[in-house]
C-alpha cells in the first residue's frame, strides 16, 4: 500500500485515483459488530436475512464503506465528511473493488472526491462523496520522512511492523 503513501508525499491532483480490493469475510463482520456494537439481525441470522427476501448475510455497509479510510489513511487526507449511497448488498465472501477519483483540489489544500464500489460482478454496491483537507507541503515532508524510515507504524506498507 506505500504506492498510495508516496503518491500522497509528491503530492495529490485532480484525477488522480486510488483503488483496492478486499474480501470481507465472517471475521470481519464479527470484528466490525465487537466494535460498533451493530448486532442487527441481517448480518447473522439467517431466518432473519430469509424473512427480510435477502439472498443470505449481508456485511455491514459501514465496514464497506470503510474502505474509503484505508485509502485516506494512506493518504493522510482528514476527512470533514462522506456521504455514502447503498446500492446493494455485499454478502460475506464478496470481492469488493473501491475506486477513489479526486474531482477538486482547492484553496488549504481542501478536496473532494468519489468512491465506487463495484462486486466481482461489475455491479455499483456502493458510492462515497468525500470532503476534507489533503496534506500540506509540511504533511508531505513528514509523510517522505516516515516513509524513508520504512514507514514502520503502517502494518500496510512493505517494511510495517505496525507498532505505534
């Protein structure tokens, strides 16, 4: 993932694009229930998920929509806001693609982007306006700092341990 890092450290423009793929698994929901405390019955009962007309479990749409943090975590990008549209269900096991293209890039370094998630079928599951600020030169420079140390704190870069 350090591509999106070094990227972010030469500095972001309009039209660039990010993108990432993840399978979400059963641990993830049980992972992502643990910590929102989001028990809602479509994500792990079945007789519910068969009375809703579902086809089976469905992750939450946060988890998902959250692979817009993984890209701006490696950014460095503070959000101030994102607006998702839910457009179908992303049962467990799915392949889900998100592809991040910045639309503007303004005065403090303030941008905007879309998201779009797409399953292994082609099919828009998902979609994300993004607002907030891109980092600046200082960012930029720390940003090349830590990654010419390895980037050791970004369990997503090459040489990551992780630790904090």
């Amino acid at each position: 993932m350090s591509w999106i890092r070094r990227k972010a450290a030469d500095g972001i423009r309009v039209g660039d694009q990010f993108q990432i793929t993840r399978t979400f698994t059963e641990n993830d929901v049980l992972q992502f229930a643990a910590i929102t405390r989001d028990y809602n019955p479509i994500h792990f009962d079945d007789r519910f998920v068969a009375a809703k007309g579902i086809e089976r479990r469905i992750c939450h749409g946060l988890l998902v929509g959250g692979m817009v943090t993984e890209i701006g975590g490696q950014i460095g990008w503070l959000a101030s806001g994102i607006d998702f549209r839910f457009k179908k269900p992303v049962y467990i096991g799915d392949t889900i693609t998100c592809t991040l293209t910045i639309h503007t890039v303004g005065e403090h370094d303030r941008a905007q982007a879309d998201a779009v998630f797409t399953n292994a079928r082609g099919e828009v599951v998902l979609t994300a306006h993004i607002r907030g600020r891109l980092p600046n030169d200082t960012d930029r420079n720390v940003l090349r700092q830590m990654m010419a140390e390895g980037d050791p704190t970004n369990p997503l870069s090459e040489k990551g341990s992780g630790g904090i």
